[in-house]
C-alpha cells in the first residue's frame, strides 16, 4: 500500500511542476499582448484590467478544480485500500 501512495505522491508532483511552468510562462504572454494592444508592457495596463482578471479567475477556476480532483482521488483510494485492507 506505501508503494501506491508513493506512486500517487510522485505522479502528484510531476503534475505539479509541470502546472507551475505553465503558469509561470502565462505572464511573460500576457505582457506580451499588452505591449501589442496598448503598447506598454507593464503588466497593469487600466485598459486591459477586464482581461486580466479573465485570466485571473481562469487559472484560479482551473487550479481549484485540479485540487478538487485530486482530493476526491485520493479519498477514493483511501476509501479503496480501507475497505480492501478488512
């Protein structure tokens, strides 16, 4: 059973760091867009606020349900090996 959630703890952080490239790599294209739009690249732009917090509440609706997914699969395995295990 330790095996598995050794597994499971690895897999985990394997997705992890790979959503942390991509989120990181999300700015510097935002920025971008903004340099092509408004012809600033401050990150901050008044006239591109509406378009931030689209993205904003994206990536958050994106990560809270990633969470939500995981927590489910790992109570579902709990729930598993527990009942396996008697």
């Amino acid at each position: 059973m330790q095996e598995y959630f050794d597994y499971i703890e690895k897999e985990q952080r394997k997705d992890f760091e790979l959503m942390l490239r991509k989120f990181q790599a999300i700015a510097p294209l935002l920025t971008k867009v903004e340099g092509l739009v408004v012809n600033t690249n401050t990150g901050e732009s008044p006239k591109l606020r509406q378009y931030y917090a689209h993205w904003e509440l994206k990536i958050y609706d994106s990560l809270t349900t990633v969470g939500q997914i995981n927590s489910s699969n790992v109570a579902s395995s709990c729930r598993y090996f527990c009942e396996s295990n008697n």
